[in-house]
C-alpha cells in the first residue's frame, strides 16, 4: 500500500499557494537566469574556443616599422610557424571614434559573418558588429575612410578581435569608439597609405599543446626575428639578450600603451647596432598575451565563478525559507505529527513527508528554470554578452555540468538544509508533540520588557516568538539590501568616478613625444615617462621637474630618493608610506625598486613619480632627457610627426567608459532581482508570522480588535524588522562592495573608486519601505479572512 | 497475561521539584479485555498509558506485551512495536485536515501488513455517508468515529484510548463508547481507556483507579454492563 500521505503532498501546495508560487518563481528566475547564463557561457567559450581553429587564429603578431624583407618571413618560418602580412591602417572619424581597415582575409583570423555579406566592390566595407549595433549604424549606411566613403554591406566578428582593445596594453577596450574594418584587397590597396601599419600574424606548423609553451616558443621566434631584423645569426641575438631584452622592453613601450613614447630611445640604441635603415619591432603579442583574443575567454569563465557564487547564496536563503516555513507547519500539526508517531510512523517517513512539498516544488522550479534558461534567459545573457564582446556565432550547446551547477547542487542544497531543519523539529518525543512541548530551550518564563507601550511589548513578544524566522529574514534583506545598492549605484559610482578623473587631472594633454622636440609654447612643461610593470600589470613612471606648475604639491626635495605613488597605485595594492614597490621591465631582465614617499591624489592610472633628476639617475639617461610635454592648451608649436600620443582627459576616463558599457546592463537586472527577493522574503516571513499567529488573531478578533489594530501588532513587526535589517544592509554593501570591486578591479589595468551616491540609500530605503507596505497590504486580506470561530471551535 | 506491568515507578522534574507520577505501579490486562483506568486529574492515569503505548519510558520496572519487553527498547524498536501492536485514540482527535475521512483511516492501515478493510470499517464506524468529506466537515462525534477508525484499522492488539469522549457531550460520547466496544467486540482487541468519568467505568471488564501514582484497586467487572446500557 502507498502511504496515503502522499495525498497531502498537492493539497498542500495548494493551501499554501502563496508561499509556493512566490518560492517557485523565485527559484525559476533564479535558476533560470544562472543555468542561462552557464549555458549562455558555456556555448560562447565552446565557440570561443572553437574559433581558435575554424577562424584559424593566429598564435601571434608582430608589428614592423617597415615592411618585413625576406630574411625576417624566413625567420618566422625557419621557427616552424607560417607567417601572414595583416597590414591595416586606423582612420578617424568625424565623431572622434577610430576604424582600423583590413583587407579581406583568406588566410588567417577569418571573419565570422554576422549579417550582410562580405565587400566585392571597392566602395564596400564590412565593421565588427558590436561596433555597428552601438554606433545605430546598418547595412547600407556611409562610412568614410579619409576622404572616401564606403557602403556597409554587413557586420562580421573577427576572433582576434573578440574583445575591442585597440592596443594591447591599453587600460579598457571599448567597442564604441574602436571597430574593425574589412575592405577588398583593391580597396586597401588604394587607400592612402601614409598610417600603413606592417603587422605579421603568425600560426605554428605544430600547435603549442598549451599556454605556456606558446609563451617559450614565442620568446624563440621573437628572438628569432631581432636576430633578422639586426641583421645577426640567431646564437648572436642570444648572446646579446641583455640589450635585446632591454630593446623588447623598449619597444612594449612604445609599441602598446601609447604611454610610453621612447622611441628616440629606440632608434638610437638601434642605429648603434645596425645603423639608421634598419627595420623595428614595434609591437609583439604572443596569443596568450593579447588580450583582444584572451580576454573574452577570461571573463566568461570568472562570470560563471560569480554567477554560481550569487547563485548558491541565494539557495540557501531559500532552502531556509523553505525549512523554517516547514518547522513552522511541523510546529502547527505537532498534535497530528504525535498521534502519528504514537501510532508508529517512523520520523523517517514524517522527515520525507514534510520534504516532499518543498522538493517537489523545487524540482518543477528547476525544470521551468531550465527551459527558461535554454530558452528565453539565454537569449538575454547572450544578449548581454554581445553587447560586451565581437563573438562570433554560436550554437547551444547542452551543458551537462551548468545543469550539475546550476541545477543539481542547488537541489541538493535545499535537500540537505531542509533535511537537517526539518529532521530536528522531528526529533522530539510523540509525547512532547502531543503536548506541544516543541521549545528546545527550557522554559524560563517570558522574558521580561522595559515598560513599553502595549503596542511595542507585543511586537517585542512577536519578534522574539519569533527568531528564527527573522533571523532568516534579516540575512535574506541583508542579501537583497546589497543587491540593491549594487543593482543601483553602478551608474552613478562611474559617473563619480570620470568627475574625479578629470578633476585630479595634472595637465588637461600629455604629449607624449617620438623624437625629442623643443617647443616654446608658454604653458609646456618637460616631462619624462615610461612604463614598466609589478607583477601584475602596467604602471606608468613620471619624471617631473621639481618646480613643476602643474604638479606643484610634489614636494621631491622633503622625500629625497623617495617616491611620490599616485592614490589610485596605493588603493589598489594597499601601499602606503613605507613601502616598497618592485617594478621591472616587460621582457627585459632590469628591475627596480622604489620606496614610496608619500601618496599624491590621482586615481586615475597606477603611475610613480619621480623628480626628472631622480629619473634621469635611476633609469641612466642623459642629463637633459625628456620625452613628453604637459600642457592645459593644445601646443601649437610640436611637430605632428613628432608626436607619439597625447593623452586626454577623455582616455582617462576610458575605463569607466568601457564598465558602464560592458556591465551596464547587467546591474539593473541585479536592481531587479533584490526588489523580488526582499519582496519575497517579507511576504514569506510575514505570512508565517500570521499562519503561526492565526488561533490568536482569532481571538483577538473575538476580544474586539480591529484588522487594522492586529496588523498593527504581527505585520509591523515584520515591516520594522525587515526594515531595520535593510539599514543594516547599506554599511554592509558597502564593505562588501569594497572587496568585490577589488577582486573584480584586479583583473583589469586601473582603478576605480569606490563611491556610493547618498540618494541611492535613500532609494533603497524608500523601495524597502514601499515594498513593506505592498505586503502589509496583502497580509491584511490574510488577517480578515481569519474566522473568529477559529478560536471557539479548536478543542485544543 | 496478554499486558503485564511489573513496579512502574515515573517521576517528572528534578532536586527540590520531583513529583512522583507512578509509584510501583503493577497491573495486567488479558487478550480481548476492556480495561478502564479511573482516576482525578494528576492521577498518573495519563502517563500510564503512554507508558504502555511506548510515547513515554519508566524510570524503572518492566512491561511486557504478549511476552516481549518493551523496556529496554530503542526509539527504533519502539516505532516497530507501535507501528505493530497499538492503536492510540485521543480526546483531542488529531486529524490531518487536508484528508478525507477514507484517506485518515488509511494513514492508519498504511502502518499494517494485514489491515482490515477500509470499507468495511468506515460502515462498522458508520461514516459511510462521510467517507470523503474533510475533517472540519465533520461533527466532534464523527471526527472521534474516524479516528478510532485510524487507530482500529491496522488491527492492532491494543487499542490505548485517552480521554475519548472527554471533548464530547454526553451522547456523541455514549456513541464513541458504543463504537470502542463494537470493536472490542468485532476485533478482539484489547481496550485500554483513561478516563476520569465513574460511569463509563462499567462497560469495562477491568477497572483500575489510581490516586497520585498508585493504584488504589484493580479488580474485574462482575457487572459490567453494555455501553449502550451507560448513564453518562
């Protein structure tokens, strides 16, 4: 015979649609949106990864300042790698973004084809995608290349461009500003050719097995190719590493960050060994180290790690939830459980019966989450991954461990936590549930109050009937509290933070100089930089002249050998007066370390400062040495040619810029979600609370109270209490949010400042606050439905 | 004997707050039997039973049922030898709400490899015309009838009975006490029932009254009369 039980399990959910439609839509989004974001990421990394071979992407690029000669290609392929010319140049456009134009490809770093089709006439381009969709630009729109327009007959994404760095140093990418571009071979052919850049792709014959051995073997091929361009043996160019790794490092300089500008440096140090025609490495990228190819595959991966994380916390919020509403059904049918436990159910079966209801709601949440996630919350997290990176297309694919993830683990966790709540409410004697003698503590009589109003003695006596259920509460407002303060303040915080860029700006231009250049111009200031790294990205080193006016608060000559470090460098690594930082050469072997002096405000890169004497001492150069000008004016008097860079306000700002642009859309979804969640949370706790309250609630409707003097006394409780714990919530986010940024900030170059704009508080507030009162307002029907008779009628 | 209690000694609290429920208490109950104990409030009537019925341990003697100790048993055992033996009834009915009539009574058979027939019962507790109502659709009287069905329907050697008419008036309980002896009869099982009421003393074939803990006398019924006969 089936236990007869069973015939609960519906009927149950039934009575208690409420809780169970609110913690089944719950667990639905919930899950649907995390196994739609592991599926979503799932098949992009597959395609991700797949496209390594079906777009046949490089394992390298180098750039040339001129056009590679025979000896260099040889080189290359005397390395067992095939070599490929990628020559593009970079236009600008009228609204200051910036087209880098390929010539179709056929060999190497094929196009995915997004939409349209490729160019076949010579008045014909194709842009990446994402750069098409942020721009409102479509099939049939002009873009114009120098003087000339083109027609854009389709999107493609280009696997070496998966992600939109324009150089691979630099702080973001941001694929509104930068795109690429493809034209016919005879169109490149007859664009102006004075910005041709001479980049060499490159694959290996036999595929490195792994990162790391792509890595070493790169180091040999770009030994490999100074040796050609210096025109020596490769043995020679070996024993002579020290100065090629000082060269490399130079050229990383000047080559990526468009920060570093050595090139006269550059020139000389070649000029003294194979004189003035020789060729240049400007540039040289190994796959794993570009971060346009790598990064996207980076980040899909850690996306999973937070998502499964935020995923698993919110399980067992409501795998809580759920036991404590449970216990408080166990507690409500104590007299049931005990004739039933008299009569020889085992607490077993009972345990199995009690988690039935929960588990099979949970099972036919994870099955509605799972279509939704296979389906339509996919879509919108390949909808959010597409505004962020050029990928190209994909196909679902079934995920076997995203369901593990996302799916089975948090089944198994509402499974065990209502297991072991639910196994200890069933734990007492048959006797002490026929008694309702339930309290694990014993009684020691009601706790005495101060003297309170009525109202507030109650309430008191309702909160501590209580605690456990409100102790769920709390931690579930806590959680959604943080959310909501995310979910909010990311826009303002990047706002905040482009203020702040622009505010604590030393210079409104940086020219950063190819060749030394003297200028007259009456606000140029002489200044020196280059970049080097700490063991996790780049920083950038200042010489300033020790009566700078536009860094006048460095005080070099009160700090002698010691450094100034800007407050962004100090956040970031946690440094402070005191402190050494270790800074080496990219591919060099030199390195240096600096204590630093003190802190000077300016969050907006990791640099050091140095007075130029200071400078000029510790890297050895000569005495006069400079390489850049500050300015609050354009300088007039600098020769373009001259000019390696110039840096504005506007590229301070980029990374902020390129978060708002990946992560905007993905915060108000967080907003979203702790509305829910800290609706759910009060609707699940209040409702409880009137459940457990319900034989009372009677009764006091007998001795004359109102509903609304009732509410008064159970629902507001809970509506101070959810509330008070949201207040609590708000220093929390912030803490929280402190270390989440860090973590987050530490896979990119930069730094951003925490800051939480005040109103947001109060909206968080007031959202609490107006949530609180939708579910009173529900609760109230709740307390009018409970009949007086209820009193008089239980025997009990 | 069919239930045998040897010295049953309980007590409840501790140090200064000891109170004695049962001091040595030693009785038995034959196979078939009605036995009734009496006794005021504080008694020990009460835990007597649940002594019996395994919801509740001696601090020390022995009980025996149908030869088999139940003193020294684990909470596991103790669920076997419920699950097996006993049929528990109580003032308060205990009913699960979201349940039939039919469907209570099965939570009871479920617990037995050999129940009696569901059907058959509900007529014997004559619910036929309730068979599928819920319990809040029931009068007092007939949610006792049912739950006497859940406690009867796995044909248990001892049907315990605390207080069954005691939330009920005088008529549904002359009706509950007909019933309990219709089973006796029909079932052959052995009928343990607290009470505190004298009257319902005489339908049983053992009276014991017990006064703070003892038992002040446990005799036969040579007059028993049938529950039909009672002057509630």
């Amino acid at each position: 015979m089936k236990n007869p039980l069973r015939k609960r399990y519906l009927r149950e959910i039934r009575q208690d649609a409420g809780k169970y439609i609110a913690l089944f839509l719950f667990l639905t989004l919930t899950i649907g949106f995390c196994s739609g974001m592991d599926v979503a990421s799932g098949s992009m990394i597959s395609a991700y990864r797949e496209s390594f071979t079906k777009y046949h992407v490089e394992d390298g690029h180098f750039l040339l300042e001129k056009e590679a000669d025979a000896e260099i290609l040889t080189a290359v392929k005397d390395q067992g790698a095939q070599v490929y010319p990628l020559f593009y140049q970079d236009f600008d456009q009228e609204n200051g973004n910036t087209i880098r134009v390929y010539q179709n490809r056929s060999q190497v770093n094929l196009p995915c084809l997004m939409e349209g089709r490729l160019p076949e006439k010579n008045d014909e381009i194709v842009l990446d995608r994402l750069y098409a969709e942020n721009n409102g630009l479509q099939e049939g729109d002009l873009c114009q290349l120098g003087d000339r327009p083109f027609t854009i007959v389709g999107t493609v994404a280009l696997s070496d461009y998966s992600t939109m760095f324009r150089n691979n140093s630099d702080m973001m990418f941001n694929a509104s500003v930068f795109s690429i571009a493809l034209v016919t071979r005879e169109a490149f052919a007859s664009l102006d050719q004075s910005g041709l850049k001479y980049c060499y792709a490159w694959t290996y014959d036999d595929p490195p097995a792994d990162n790391q051995e792509s890595l070493d073997r790169s180091e040999d091929l770009m030994e490999a190719v100074l040796a050609a361009i210096l025109g020596m043996s490769l043995e020679e160019a070996q024993a002579r590493s020290e100065q090629v790794g000082t060269f490399m490092t130079l050229f990383e300089m000047l080559s990526g960050s468009g920060q570093g500008g050595l090139e006269h440096s550059l020139s000389q140090a070649l000029e003294h060994f194979v004189g003035s025609d020789s060729n240049e490495l400007k540039d040289f990228v190994p796959r794993p180290s570009n971060r346009a190819i790598m990064f996207t595959g980076d980040d899909l991966v850690t996306d999973n790690v937070f998502t499964n994380f935020f995923l698993y916390l919110l399980i067992v919020i409501l795998a809580f939830v759920y036991a404590v509403t449970t216990r408080n059904t166990i507690e409500q049918e104590a007299s049931v459980i005990g004739t039933l436990r008299a009569s020889g159910y085992t607490i077993r079966e009972l345990l199995v019966h009690y988690m039935t209801a929960p588990l099979l709601v949970s099972a036919a949440a994870a099955v509605a989450g799972n279509l939704l996630g296979y389906t339509l919350l996919k879509e919108v997290v390949v909808g959010l991954y597409y505004h962020s990176y050029s990928l190209p297309t994909y196909r679902t694919i079934w995920n076997g461990s995203a369901f593990v993830t996302t799916t089975v683990v948090p089944f198994i966790i509402i499974l065990v936590v209502n297991a072991l709540v639910i196994r200890r409410a069933l734990s007492r004697t048959p006797l002490e549930f026929l008694r309702h003698d339930l309290s694990r503590q014993k009684r020691r009589g009601a706790l005495p109050l101060p003297n309170w109003s009525f109202l507030s003695r109650f309430r008191a006596r309702v909160l501590l009937q209580n605690i456990p259920a409100y102790l769920i509460m709390f931690i579930g407002v806590l959680l959604a509290g943080i959310m909501m303060v995310y979910g909010l303040m990311f826009s303002p915080l990047l706002a905040h933070f482009k203020e702040i860029l622009v505010e604590s700006r030393f210079a409104d231009y940086q020219y950063i100089l190819k060749d030394q250049a003297e200028s007259d111009f009456a606000g140029a200031e002489k200044f020196a930089m280059l970049s080097l790294e700490n063991d996790n990205e780049e920083v950038s080193v200042y010489g300033i002249r020790e009566d700078s006016a536009y860094l006048p608060d460095l005080d070099f000559g009160a700090r002698g050998e010691k450094v100034y470090i800007s407050s962004a460098y100090a956040d970031k690594y946690d440094l402070a007066p005191g402190s050494y930082i270790r800074l080496h050469e990219k591919y060099g072997d030199k390195a240096y370390t600096l204590e630093v002096g003190d802190v000077m405000y300016y969050e907006a890169t990791l640099c050091v400062f140095l007075s130029l004497d200071h400078y000029v001492e510790t890297f050895d150069l000569e005495e006069d040495y400079y390489n850049g000008y500050l300015s609050n004016e354009e300088i007039p008097d600098l020769d373009e040619r001259d000019i390696a860079t110039i840096i504005t306000p506007e590229d301070l700002t980029l990374l902020a810029d390129q978060l708002q642009d990946s992560m905007g859309t993905f915060f108000p979804v967080m907003s979203v979600f702790a509305v829910i969640l800290f609706v759910l949370m009060i609707y699940l706790l209040t409702k409880l609370i009137i459940d457990r309250s319900a034989q009372s609630i009677s009764m006091m409707k007998i001795l004359g109270y109102s509903p609304e003097e009732i509410n008064r006394l159970y629902n507001r409780a809970t509506g101070i209490v959810a509330l008070f714990s949201l207040l609590v919530s708000l220093p929390v986010s912030y803490f929280t949010l402190s270390l989440v940024l860090r973590v987050l900030l530490m896979r990119f170059n930069g730094w951003l400042t925490l800051y939480i704009a005040p109103w947001i508080y109060g909206v968080c507030l007031g959202l609490g606050l107006v949530c609180c009162l939708v579910v009173e307002r529900i609760e109230m029907r709740r307390i009018h439905r409970i009949p007086m008779a209820m009193a008089l009628k239980n025997v009990e | 004997m069919y239930l045998e209690l040897e010295d049953i000694r309980k007590s409840y609290g501790s140090g200064d707050f000891v109170t004695q429920a049962l001091c040595g208490v030693s009785m038995g109950v034959e196979k078939g039997e009605i036995c009734v104990l009496l006794g005021p409030s504080g008694s020990g009537k009460s835990t007597l039973l649940n002594i019996i019925g395994g919801i509740d341990s001696a601090d020390s003697g022995r009980i025996t049922i149908d030869g088999r100790s139940i003193g020294q048993m684990n909470e596991k055992q103790l669920s076997d030898y419920r699950r097996k033996n006993l049929g528990y009834v109580f003032q308060s009915y205990n009913l699960i709400p979201n349940l039939t009539v039919r469907e209570n009574i099965e939570v009871g058979a479920y617990l037995s490899a050999s129940p009696l027939d569901t059907g058959d019962l509900i007529r014997v507790l004559g619910l036929e015309d309730h068979a599928h109502k819920l319990p809040s659709q029931l009068s007092g009287g007939q949610q006792q009838r049912c739950a006497i069905g859940r406690a009867i329907v796995k044909n248990p050697g001892i049907l315990l009975c605390d207080e069954p008419t005691g939330a009920l008036d005088s008529a549904t309980g002359m009706e509950i006490l007909r019933l309990i002896e219709k089973v006796n009869r029909t079932y052959g099982s052995c009928v343990i029932m607290v009470t505190h009421n004298e009257e319902i003393a005489a339908m049983a074939d053992r009276i014991v009254r017990l006064r703070d803990g003892r038992i002040r006398s446990d005799r036969q019924n040579e007059n028993r009369i049938p529950a039909a006969s009672l002057q509630l």
